[in-house]
C-alpha cells in the first residue's frame, strides 16, 4: 500500500508541475497505480478505509483554536488566494505562503499571530520570502483552522487530498468537513482574500467635449471557481467577466456602486503594504462622492493619488 501511496503522491506532484516532469513519467505512474486495480480517486478513499482505526479523529483530539476570529478569516482568505497545501514527491506535507520580500512584514505577523511556523528567503532572484509549516503538530495545526472553513472549489480539492495523505502518513483518522457556508460582509475573508488577489484601479480620461471622467475598480480576479467569484460579484454589486487572455474571471465593482466596498474595507483593513494602495484609492472615491472631480483642485488632487497609484502597482 505504501508503495502505491508513494506513486500517488509523484502522480499528484507531476500533475502540480507538468512542465518540470512531462507527461510521459506521469502517465507511467498513473498506469502503475492502476495496475494495483485502484484508480487515483478510489486509492484516496482506501487510505481514508485504511486510516480508520488510526490514532483519533480531530473532534476527539484537542483542536488549534484561533479566538481571534478577525485574524482567523483574513487568514483562511488570505491563504485561498495566496497559500499552497503541498504534497512534495516524497511524500512530505508542506503548508506555504509564498510573499514578495518587499512585503514580507504580513509573513512575520502570520507568524506571530499563530506562534508557530518558520519564514524563510524562498528565492533571492524573485526577491520572495515564505512562511512553512512541515512538522506533524504544526501540520495539524494548519488543519484544525481550515478544515470545514474554506470557500473556492479548488482550495478544497487541493486540502482534500492534502488531508488524505495527513491521515496516511501520520496514521490518523480526521473527517474531512465540507464548508456550505459562505463569507460576507460580515467578517473578514473577503478582506484576506483582496491581501492575496485583489486590485484597486484608477483611469482618467480626458474627453474634448465631456471634460475629464474619472473611472474607479475594485478587481478579483480567479482561474475557475466561477460559482465563488458570481457569489462575490452578487454581494458587492458588481459584475462577472471572461478573460480570455488568462481562461479566468475578473469580478469587477466599479465606481458608483462602490458604496458597500469602501465601508466593507473600513471595517475589515487590509494588512499588507495593499493597504497604502486602498488608502489612495479611497481618497480619490471620496473626491468623487463630494463631486471635487468636477473642480480643478479636485482633479489635481485625484491625479496626485492617481500617479501614487500607478506608483505603488509598480512595487511587489
């Protein structure tokens, strides 16, 4: 079992890393599965079948428990857009945040807030820093946060498996919890979530016979997960587009239906350096809503912000 669990993990990690390791050794590996009479899904639930019986399920072992709930969703958001549940080729599990090293200061508060975990410089030439966890207690850690709290399709597929091979190697017996509930704008996911993936725009445009327009944009955008980003456009009132260019969705709120988007962040502030750019941004929207872009101090002050802007897009 051991050995098929093995070629699994390869399968899954050539499947992460298709350019790296071609398909020709993954469909070897596929094959040797097979051979075994099991199919990748079902040699998932015999690992879950062969678990049973190992050591204690998470509702009888005690729990990480994060009291903070603010941090917890920004957290849970944050890590949807920007963390990995990793499985490496031998078998060793890998949580990981992966951040720009000019805004690594959330990584050292991540850190902090959860007291455990190390931060490391990930690649010098990237200029990236990450946060891991690979030991078995911070591991189970990691799992007691999200498990039965994550909200995209793809998070969940990925954590599945993850938790799979959790229970197999460690000989442990945790239920994996689907999450039907959704967040809002009521806590701070969204929050963490705009952290890892969201983006703050301005355009000016200058028309010979309407004068200058000013256009404002809230921006997600996601590879798949359609049924989440249509949720998120449908509570912040904005709308759903495909991009071709990337086979994704941008979930876009724009500038007069900005109202639940400025109040939402106001009580939910952003963490990284993201903040300095919603700061600019903000000042502009309010020049806006007291019709300053109407008046010629008004629009120097929103091109000041707009040039801070395009500024700050260009920093990691």
């Amino acid at each position: 079992m051991w050995d098929e669990f093995r070629a699994f993990l390869k399968l899954h990690y050539m499947r992460e890393h298709p350019v790296i390791l071609g398909p020709l050794k993954r469909d070897f590996l596929l094959g040797k599965i097979q051979e075994q009479g099991q199919s990748a899904g079902n040699l998932i639930k015999g690992f879950y079948s062969e678990a049973q019986g190992w050591g204690s399920s998470v509702t009888t072992r005690e729990a990480f428990i994060l009291k903070d709930n603010i941090f917890k969703f920004w957290f849970i958001g944050f890590v949807e857009g920007k963390g990995s549940f990793i499985i490496n080729k031998d078998g060793c599990l890998v949580f990981k945040i992966t951040q720009p090293s000019p805004d690594a200061q959330v990584l050292f508060n991540i850190k902090k807030s959860l007291a455990f975990g190390l931060i490391r410089v990930q690649d010098k030439i990237n200029n990236t820093h990450c946060y891991r966890v690979e030991d078995k207690q911070g591991l189970f850690k990691i799992i007691s946060i999200f498990n039965g709290n994550l909200f995209l399709d793809s998070q969940k597929e990925q954590f599945k498996l993850w938790l799979a091979a959790y229970n197999y190697k460690y000989k442990e017996n945790i239920t994996y919890l689907d999450n039907n509930n959704k967040p809002g704008l009521s806590n701070s996911w969204l929050s963490g979530f705009t952290d890892a993936l969201g983006c703050f725009t301005c355009s000016i445009l200058d028309k010979p016979i309407k004068g200058t327009s000013v256009k404002l944009s809230y921006i997600l955008t996601q590879k798949g997960n359609y049924d989440q980003i249509q949720f998120l456009a449908n509570i912040l009132r904005g709308k759903t587009h495909l991009m071709d260019s990337h086979s994704g969705y941008n979930m876009t709120v724009n500038t007069t239906k900005l109202g639940l988007t400025i109040k939402y962040f106001d009580l939910y502030p952003l963490k990284t350096k993201k903040h300095i750019v919603y700061f600019n941004w903000n000042k502009i929207y309010m020049l806006i809503v007291n019709k300053k872009h109407l008046t010629l101090d008004g629009l120097s002050l929103i091109k000041r912000y707009h040039k801070n802007l395009n500024r700050l897009a260009k920093v990691p």
